[in-house]
C-alpha cells in the first residue's frame, strides 16, 4: 500500500534541503530558502512543475520511472531511495543499468527525422539513434565493446570528429564523470558498469583524479566543432534531455538558426534522406 501524502511531504522536505549547487543548479535570484525551488527539481526530473506540485501534495502518485528520475535529481542514497519506494508501494529499481529504449524514447527518435539524435543508457552508452544521426556519421557503434560508450571516447579514444574548446572540455568531463558516479549509486549490482569506470580508472589518470574528486554535474549541454567527411568543419550544440522512463537521455545535435552551419547540416540531411527513400 502507498502513502501518497507521506510521500509528497517526504519529496518536499528533501527538496527544501537539497541546495542548488549539490545537484549542479546554478542560482539565480533572491533566494527565501536556501534548498532547490519546485521548477528547478521538475526540470532535472524531467517532469512539469504542477506535476510535481500535486506529487508534493499528496494528489499526484508518482509512477515508478518518475520516482526514480526525482530520486535520481535529488541525489539521494540507495537507503533513501528504497524508503520513497516504500512509501510509494514500489520495490526499488533491482541494481542493474536498463539497456533497453522504452517506448517512449523510441516513438521520440522516430519522429524526430530532421534532426540528429540517439539515446544514451545511465553510462552514457549509445543504445538507439536515428537516422539523421546516422547519416551524419556521429559514431554509431562498432563491434569494439567499449566503442558505443561516450566517456570511453572522450577520456580514452584516440580522437575523433568532435573538438570542444578547454572550458567545455573540462566540463563534459566533470559532467560524464558525475553521471557515471550517479550511476553507480543507482545501480551497485550492474557488474559492467562497475567494470567500465575500474578500466576507464586504469586507462586514464584525468579520468582517475575526477573519480576521486566525485564532481557535480553541471548543465548537459555544450558547444562542439565536428569535422566531416562532406560538411567539413561545422559548430553544433550538443543539448542532453533526461528520459526518465528507463533512465535514458536523448543528446540532440544543432546549429544555430540561420547560420551557414544550419544550412549546411540541413542541406545535408535532405540529400542523406532523398538518398535513403530512393534505395
């Protein structure tokens, strides 16, 4: 049996005591309480904020996915955790990474034809893409077992098509290191995600000190360069979206409207697409 009013009251009182800067929420504004407001918690959940509202108040039941994303956004403990389930009449998420696109996440990247996208698992590992994104050849995987995995690429690969400037680069390293730590909270019995970051360890010291350092996550977006074969050297931003149902997040690649960048990407993809429907 649930307890929704329970629930809401324990949500609220862990928002109110969770600052901004634990959860990688930069601050703006006069603040009356120092813990997160309700819109900043909706937005790292992926949920709306009077979703949440109703939630806090006791009208609202959160479904397993949303409980999970909330738990997830708050940063809480695996004892944590398993007292919301309780409240909320669920067992916890059983210790294993979900490698699978939900529904959800699968109608989203079929729809989504103009635009490149893929889906990332809880350690940032490649699991569906579109085929926008195929066509701009952002690295679907290989056979290589750790190819599909982005902090594999980033703290290991030798190179590839994609240059982020110092700041940026610095960041989306504190960034992947910070989901991967997360991660592991979320999943202590995921036997490959403990054997990914004990080689991403060994195979890189950049990579080591941050484990070390257990970083905060910052804002999942950045600013790239990608070098192709036929666009040349084109800037994109790079935006993640959290999915809660399955813990996943779609990585969406742009260009800003009306540059010669978004001219050229769109170009491109129309050519790719005319290509494709005539085969």
């Amino acid at each position: 049996m649930s307890d929704a009013s329970t629930l809401g009251t324990v949500l609220r009182e862990r928002r109110e005591r969770t600052r901004p800067e634990q959860v990688g929420v930069v601050g703006h504004g006069r603040r009356r309480t120092g813990g997160l407001r309700r819109e900043e918690l909706a937005e790292l959940a992926g949920v709306s904020t009077d979703h949440l509202k109703r939630m806090e108040q006791g009208r609202r039941h959160p479904s397993p996915g949303v409980l999970n994303a909330l738990a997830r956004a708050l940063r809480v403990s695996r004892a944590e955790y398993e007292h919301l389930c309780t409240l909320a009449g669920y067992a916890p998420v059983e210790g294993r990474v979900p490698r699978r696109l939900s529904d959800g996440a699968r109608r989203l990247v079929d729809r989504i034809a103009s635009t490149p996208v893929c889906v990332l698992d809880a350690t940032w590992t490649v699991v569906g893409w579109n085929r926008a994104w195929e066509a701009l050849a952002c690295g679907v995987p290989s056979l290589h077992p750790r190819e599909g995995n982005i902090p594999w690429r980033v703290f290991v690969g030798q190179g590839g098509q994609v240059m982020r400037s110092p700041g940026d680069d610095a960041r989306f390293q504190r960034l992947l290191v910070a989901e991967l730590h997360a991660a592991s909270t979320r999943y202590p019995a995921d036997e490959d995600l403990a054997s990914l970051t004990a080689d991403l360890q060994r195979a890189s010291a950049e990579f080591a000190e941050l484990w070390t350092c257990t970083p905060t996550a910052g804002q999942h977006d950045s600013r790239m360069l990608l070098r192709h074969e036929d666009l040349g050297q084109i800037a994109l931003d790079c935006d993640t979206v959290h999915i809660p149902d399955g813990d996943l997040r779609a990585v969406v690649f742009t260009a800003d409207p009306g540059s010669a960048d978004a001219t050229s990407l769109t170009e491109f993809l129309l050519d790719a697409r005319s290509a494709h429907s005539s085969q």
